[in-house]
C-alpha cells in the first residue's frame, strides 16, 4: 500500500487543500504542546462520534458533536479566523474558485509534479 502523501498547504500556510477544497489550517502560532493536546482530544472526540453512532446513541453523539467543534475552535480551524491582514476566510471553498486557483493549478498539474 503506497503511503499517504500530506495534504498541500496554500503558501500562507492558511489552508490544507482535500480534495480539491480549501480547509483552514491550525493555528501555527499555538504552542506545539497545545496543538498535539488540542489534536489528541480532537481525535478522542472524532472517535466518540463514531462510537455513539454504531451505538445509536443520539445523546452521546450530540455531546461528541460539541467536543469536536470545541477542539476545532481552540486549533483556529472554525470560529474566527487567527490571521489579522483581513483576509476573508475562504474555508470549504474549492481553491480553483479562489485567489489560490493558478498556485493550486500549479500545484496539480500533472506537469509541476514531474518538475519537482
């Protein structure tokens, strides 16, 4: 099984692209220690969900639900954004539709892959 490549990342560093859709980044001004806690708890919580699902557990994935958003605002992944220049927040957006569209273009092409 070939190993997963990481997601690209826009030259500012504020978004992974998955899929072809631009997702906000975390906070890369968070300390490492509180990132990887904010991480494990984000996943503990991603787990819970699935849990409470396969165990029809409205309630307890509710609460998951709320962990997870939790984790994802304290990592600057929802809420407000964590950069100040006023850049608008261009999360969920597909980056050929956004100001990243010729670096994606460039970044995908099958060309710009056999010159790296």
């Amino acid at each position: 099984m070939p190993a997963k490549r990481p997601p690209l990342v826009t030259p500012d560093g504020r978004y992974i692209v998955v899929r072809g859709r631009l997702w906000r980044a975390a906070n890369p001004a968070l300390p490492e220690a509180e990132r990887e806690r904010l991480v494990v708890g984000l996943m503990d919580a991603r787990r819970a969900v699935a849990a409470a699902r396969r165990a029809s557990d409205r309630d307890a994935e509710a609460t998951a639900h709320m962990v997870v958003d939790h984790a994802k605002r304290a990592l600057g992944e929802r809420g407000a954004v964590w950069w100040s220049d006023g850049a608008p927040d261009l999360n969920r957006h597909m980056a050929r539709t956004t100001p990243y569209a010729e670096w994606y273009r460039s970044a995908t092409e099958p060309e710009a892959a056999e010159r790296s």
